[in-house]
C-alpha cells in the first residue's frame, strides 16, 4: 500500500516538474511575438487576481467553415510594426518555418490560445481594464504553444506601482 502511495505521489511530482520545464523551455528559447488585444466586457474583465485577455487572432475566419468546440486551429503570424497579425489561419500544423500559434475553438467560437488570463497584483486589473492600447508579449514554442512574457499597456511595460 506504502508502495502504491508513493508511486502516485511520484507520478505527480514528475508531471508538475514536466509541465513546468515546457513552460520555462518556451519562455527561454521561444520565438518572440507582439499580439494585440481587444476590449473585453469590463463588467467581466476582471475576476479574482487576474486579468481576462481577449486577442484579435481569436476570431476564426469564416472558410474555415463550422468549427466544433475543442478543435484545434493553427493561426500563421507575420509580423507588422506595431503587433503580429494572423496571416492565414490552418486545421493542420504549419512547416517550413512559419511561426505559428495553437489555439482551440471554444464554446463561443473564438480561439483559446491558453494565454487568456494574466495574473496582476490584487486591486490593479481595472488599470488594464481602463487602458486604451494593451498588447502582450508572448513567446511561442515549436509546436505553436505559447506562455506571455510580459503585458504592455500603452506601449509600456505593466507596472501597477508606475500605472
């Protein structure tokens, strides 16, 4: 029984060191990218400790047909001088060296690129609520998954003490 525990024990430990050694492997060697934001209903932006994001690339273009909930969705970025933009969206993963970002379809028929919250400290959302220009700062790993980087409200990095 002892044995069984920490078997189970054991198990879970790797796959929490596992999923946080991805998530550092992209931050660390991930490809940089600018992603712009859209405003989300203010009554809902902010729930707890974290901010809700919203991305422009999030809206699937319509030949791509009906999209199920859960499917998954690669959108090709290129890059512009103020943020990235979705340059093609694909059912199949991109090659030939396209940087790219995985999203799934969701139950209201956006893409959920897994960056939609950004932890902020307690009482400061509403100064990303309020902001007129918000961008994120994502980096992107080789199979299009994505972890943020940093927050830029104005053109600025997110600094609730300087905001």
């Amino acid at each position: 029984m002892t044995l069984i525990f920490t078997a189970l024990v054991a198990a879970q430990v790797v796959g929490l060191v596992v999923f946080a050694g991805v998530r550092q492997s992209v931050l660390s060697q991930g490809r940089e990218v600018v992603l712009q934001t859209v405003p989300v209903d203010p009554r809902s932006l902010l729930q707890g400790d974290y901010a809700i994001l919203d991305y422009e690339i999030a809206a699937p273009p319509d030949y791509l047909g009906d999209l199920r909930a859960g499917e998954t969705v690669f959108v090709v970025l290129r890059e512009s001088p103020d943020a990235w933009y979705a340059a093609d969206y694909r059912l199949h993963e991109p090659g030939g060296g396209d940087v790219y970002i995985r999203g799934t379809v969701d139950d209201r028929g956006r893409l959920d690129f897994g960056i939609g919250t950004y932890f902020v400290p307690e009482g400061t959302g509403r100064i990303i609520e309020r902001a007129g220009d918000v961008k994120v700062v994502v980096a992107i790993g080789e199979r299009g998954n994505a972890v943020i980087k940093r927050v830029l409200v104005d053109e600025k990095p997110f600094d609730p003490v300087k905001q």
